[in-house]
C-alpha cells in the first residue's frame, strides 16, 4: 500500500526537496503540499493522507495550535520537521506532547543538500509514523496511583537500577514513566533516540514535571536514588561501577544499529556493570535497537519489561525484544511503573552484590 504524505512548510524550498525525497520512494508519495495550516486543513479534507510532515514554526496559524486541534478533532500521524536551536527544540517537546508521532531536523548545512543527505532517517520515519498507533488527545492522568505509594523504595535496595530504552513515541512513554516514580526510587538510565540538541529540553521539561530529578548524563556522575539520566543526543550513554557505586559514562564511539545514543549500548553495559540488580525497560520505538541488550541483561539475571503492543505508538523495538526471548513481562505502559517497583520491592531491600 502507498503511504500518501501532504507535506506543510512555508518554505518552498523545503516542499521541493521534501518532495523529492518521498516521491523517491516506490512505497509512499506526495498527495499535495501546502505553505500554512489554513491550506492545509482544506487539503487534508480532500486527500486523507496517511502522513503529514509540519513544519514547526508556520506563518497565519502556530504550527502548535494547528497540531492541537488536528490532534483533537482530526487525530493522524504527524511527523515534525523542526529547526535545531533552542527554541526549536523546546517547541518539538511541546509537539511530541500534543501527539506528534516524531520529528526530524533541518540540516544545519545547504538545505538543498543536507535534506537529500537524510533520504534515508526521513523516509524511515514516514512509514514509521504510518504504521503508528495515534489517538485523539485527552487530559493526562498525573496522579501517582495509590498502589505505587505502596511501593515506597525503602523496601528496595540502594544497589538497585532501573534501565530504559526508546525510540519512536518514546518521549511521551517515559514522561509517563518517571511522572510515576516516587521522589527516592532507585537511580534510572535512559537511552531515547534522538539527535543532539533535543536531549537538553527533553531532560529539562522531564525535570519540571517529575518529582524526581531528571538530567543529561554528562558522564562520571555517581548514579544517585531518586535521579533519572537521560543519554545527550551525541553520545552513547553506559553504566559503570566505581568500587561500590555506580556511575554514567558517555561515550562518542561509532553508531550502534545506526543510532548514538544507543540502547543496545546502555543494555549490555547495565548487564555487566548491575546483572541481577537491574530492571530492564523496553519501551516504543522503531527497529529492533535494545534488543540483544536486552538478552544480555536477562541473561547477567536482570528482570526485563516491554512495552505492549496495544499502548505502543511504534511495537517495533518490544517485539524484537519478546521474539528473542529477552522479556519476562508485557504489560500497558500505564501499569509498568508500578510493575517494575513491585520486581523491586519483591527482590527485597537486602543488597545483592554482583
């Protein structure tokens, strides 16, 4: 089946040549292009397309408010082309939060020719976001459940580490995530694909609304109860052990599975540095990167999680994971955090040293 994409951008420039990358493509094509939202609410009556790419900042209506009542009273799959710079990226959060499905950036270099240069990561994309699972958006539940006051990490060992990888919709799943952590759960890693830059605003945004801490690895950092690292958009993001703690460590070696960060990477680590002392978490994501980490930690006797597939917006990563036989449990994404306290708790507060 051909994917039809419309493509909105005030640039012409930038709908010629997003053009050209899709109508390249033997499995998708362009039904029609539009410069601002108000075009392109008409031409989305008309055409249905299965995808639509918007521009971040648009003239006549906010690129955000088009999205909010797309996603209200239209919900499709949009993928955000955005700009790399501060405000950018703080605009591609809020994005991702009203239910973009993903986003790419405009190259910093020639845009003619950066464009052409991601054929392959837009492209990706596009039948990623095809196949993604969007719904019409509703007021988030920011409660912490009763049930995970229950699990008050006092009965969970200090030595204990939660592990997260995602990709595709996995900056609304981990924000989901940590909004249920409790304030002195045990230190969490994340790996989240996605390109330097954004990592900054995601931890920022992370930060302000969790009751945990939430930042960018730097690396070297003594790994703290009650604090969340997320891997910076340039580096893989590993787990280390100094003596008795453990500690992150950021490395700008090449791509694993075409992704820096990786969750491959900050998989395997976690197996060798915590083993049994680690709870693994898959979450959506495209592709099939965390996978064989994933084995690894189940294998060092890490207990591992995965996303389902009815609350993923991409299955693609948690699949490979359950096909290998690298996850113990499947569950909503809604019930994880309560899940993954309860292996904790359940392994007991005595340390377990590996």
């Amino acid at each position: 089946m051909t994917i039809k994409v419309l493509i909105v951008d005030d640039s012409a420039l930038i709908r010629s040549v997003m053009s050209e990358i899709v109508n390249s493509q033997a499995d998708m094509e362009v039904v029609a292009t539009a410069p601002d939202p108000l075009v392109a609410r008409e031409l989305i009556k008309k055409h249905n397309p299965d995808v639509l790419t918007l521009d971040v900042e648009m003239p006549k209506m906010d690129g955000l408010d088009f999205l909010e009542k797309l996603m209200r009273l239209r919900p499709m799959p949009v993928l955000m082309v955005s700009s790399l710079t501060e405000r950018g990226s703080e605009i591609t959060m809020r994005a991702l939060e009203l239910g973009a499905v993903d986003f790419v950036t405009k190259p910093k270099m020639s845009i003619q020719t950066g464009m052409r240069e991601y054929t392959e990561l837009i492209t990706d994309k596009i039948r990623a976001a095809a196949r993604a699972r969007v719904k019409a958006r509703t007021l988030q539940q920011q409660a912490m459940p009763s049930a995970l006051q229950a699990l008050r990490s006092p009965l969970i060992s200090s030595e204990k580490l939660i592990i997260i990888g995602a990709s595709t919709g996995g900056t609304e799943a981990i924000r989901e995530f940590l909004m249920q952590m409790p304030s002195d759960c045990p230190g969490i890693l994340i790996a989240q694909h996605m390109p330097e830059g954004f990592t900054t605003s995601f931890a920022r945004r992370l930060d302000s609304l969790c009751k945990i801490s939430v930042s960018e690895a730097a690396g070297n950092e003594r790994i703290l109860p009650g604090h969340a690292y997320i891997a910076p958009g340039h580096s893989h993001l590993l787990l280390s052990r100094s003596g008795a703690n453990y500690m992150t460590k950021i490395e700008q070696t090449d791509p694993v599975n075409r992704h820096r960060p990786s969750v491959d990477v900050l998989f395997r680590s976690a197996a060798m540095a915590a083993g049994k002392n680690a709870v693994g978490v898959i979450l959506t994501g495209m592709g099939k990167d965390g996978a064989a980490g994933m084995l690894d930690m189940k294998n060092a006797g890490a207990h591992n999680f995965a996303q389902d597939e009815a609350s993923c917006v991409v299955f693609g990563m948690p699949r490979e994971a359950i096909a290998i036989g690298a996850v113990n449990d499947v569950a909503p994404l809604q019930a994880l955090p309560g899940l993954v306290l309860g292996q904790l708790a359940a392994q007991g507060g005595r340390a377990l040293r590996v």
